[in-house]
C-alpha cells in the first residue's frame, strides 16, 4: 500500500510513477479498486 499519496506523480494502465527511478506494478487485482478510489478521491470531485 502506498502510503503517501502526494509522491504520486503519474499513473497509466499498468504502473504507477513515483518519480523518475521509481515504478510500481499495478496489477489486474488491484486495478480496479485504485481506479475507482482516485475517482472517488480527486477525480470526482
């Protein structure tokens, strides 16, 4: 889980970026569930 959600700077389809040597996995089971929180989060607002 990430903790700190301000290092986020990027996330596509299948990673997210927290800076420029920093890469983490998103996979198929997870997806789903951190797309619909960023939705809830900062994107529906």
């Amino acid at each position: 889980m990430i903790q700190k959600n301000m290092k986020i700077q990027e996330v596509n389809k299948s990673r997210i970026v927290l800076d420029a040597e920093t890469y983490l996995p998103l996979g198929d089971l997870y997806r789903e569930a951190f797309t619909n929180y960023l939705n809830k989060k900062f994107i529906g607002k």
